[in-house]
C-alpha cells in the first residue's frame, strides 16, 4: 500500500496500523516547525483512512522526542508554526507541537517511547491512549533549565502524577531524570520493554487492540476522554450516549452473534 512522503517523519501503513516515526535523529528528534506541520498531516491521514484503526508512534535514534527545537525557536518567543502567527485556529489554542489531536480524534494511539522523552515530548505520554517505553527510555523536563515555563506539559503530567512528582520533576528541570521502570510504578507509562523489542511489543498490544470492535473502541476511548473532567453522575450518562450510538451499528450485532457460534467476529467498522 502506498504511502504519504514526508521528510521529517515516517509513515508506514500495517493491516489496520499507522506507525508514525519522528525521524530527525540528528537533532534528537526535536521538533521544527516543518516537523510539526508534518505530523499533523500524518495524524490527519491516518485519522481520515477508513482503513486504519490504530496509529502508533515512536521515534528513530537515542531520543523519542526532547520537544520544541531550540534553534528554531524565534526571539519573539511566538510558537512554532509554519503558518503565518495567529492564522490558524490551532495557534488560539494550547499550544500543541506535536501532540495528536487527542480532543477532536476518534482513533486510538499507542506511543512506543525509545529513548528520551522531555518538554514537548511528554504529550504524547499525557495524551496517548496506551503508552509503553525501551529499558533505555528517560523522561524530564528541561524548561526551567532553560529560562522557560513547562507550562501546559507539565500541566498535563501533573494529571497523571502525584502533584509532589510532577512538581519535582518540573522545578529540577533537567537535572534529573525519571527512567522509565521508576515511570512505570508511578503509572506513567503501561509497560517496560527491552528495547530491541519495543516496535514489535507495540504492535502486537496494537494488534490486540484491533481484534477487537474498532467502532467500540473508539466509542470507549471517546467516552473516558470525554468524561474525565466531569462530575461522575454527568460522565456516566455522556457515555452512555456512545454506548447508545454503537448499539446500532452492524459490528454490534457481529460481535454477540461470533460469541454464540464460537467464532472469531467480523469486524466491518460499520
């Protein structure tokens, strides 16, 4: 199957799987303006072919991502895009780099962290559906270190971690690292994998993930993202609604009717 070029990034097509590759190893796979540009086509592809059901991404080199490319940053300090300042919509918002659109998407990602992780990179460990990461994989965050705030990064992870970590780990900014077994105690991150084995241990959760209903899964992912904000009587009946939605599709018949002839189901994604 063919694929889209890009110069920043791979994109490779695998059954019903999109693995994204950051793909700027010289530069530890900081991110430029081209780059980001990039992955939000890749995202944008991957999301729009009905053929993919599970996008993965991971990183080529020693590092997954260190964030935003300090080169690259101007000395307005006005964020990286390619597009002309405050042009698009994306620039009102957060500012998002290289985090999927985790808000507006329906397909999950697995993030498959080989390496370092830091600023920018984290998102993808706070916005990610399943994320695993190599033995070798660190993570911090080096804003402060370098006169900047971790403003929305570490307002993500201090969600995901205990408030004195996530405090801890932004004030030291890039004096210490959390390695990637101490990530997995604390929940971070799913999984710890040898690092040789890290892509083929992504696709096969990917794999498992996809035997699986992809309208279900993607009605389920939605209904947890949707919800964790709210108050929980408000987030049971928001999710029901997608439980609801589902109900008429044709797979949510397959799957009751392959269990009672002891089958494997067909999904159809419709």
């Amino acid at each position: 199957m063919s694929s889209p070029s890009y110069d920043t990034i791979g994109y490779e097509v695998d059954g019903h799987k999109a693995t994204i590759t950051l793909n700027r190893p010289e530069a530890l796979n900081a991110l430029s303006p081209h780059m980001i540009t990039e992955l939000r086509a890749a995202y944008d592809e991957a999301e729009n072919d009905d053929d993919i059901w599970l996008m993965i991404v991971t990183g080529t080199g020693r590092a997954f991502c260190t964030g935003a490319d300090v080169k690259e940053i101007p000395d307005d300090g006005k964020v990286l895009y390619e597009r002309p300042y405050l042009s698009t919509y994306d620039q009102w918002e957060a500012p998002q780099e290289g985090t999927p659109p985790f808000r507006r998407m329906a397909k999950p990602i697995l993030a498959a962290i080989n390496g370092i992780c830091c600023g920018a990179g984290l998102d993808w460990v706070t916005t990610g559906d399943i994320v695993i990461a190599s033995d070798k994989a660190t993570f911090f965050d080096p804003h402060v270190s370098i006169g900047l705030v971790a403003a929305r990064e570490m307002v993500r992870l201090a969600r995901v971690l205990p408030r004195s970590v996530a405090l801890r780990m932004a004030l030291t900014g890039k004096h210490e690292r959390m390695s990637a077994d101490r990530a997995y105690e604390l929940g971070m991150i799913t999984e710890v994998v040898p690092h040789d084995n890290l892509l083929a241990r992504a696709h096969e959760i990917a794999d498992i993930v996809n035997s699986n209903a992809p309208l279900a899964v993607r009605g389920t992912r939605l209904a947890i993202h949707k919800t964790l904000d709210l108050p929980l009587l408000e987030g049971e009946i928001l999710a029901e609604t997608f439980r609801e939605r589902v109900v008429r599709t044709e797979d949510a018949q397959e799957g009751p009717r392959a269990f009672v002839e002891k089958r494997t189901p067909d999904w159809q994604c419709r």
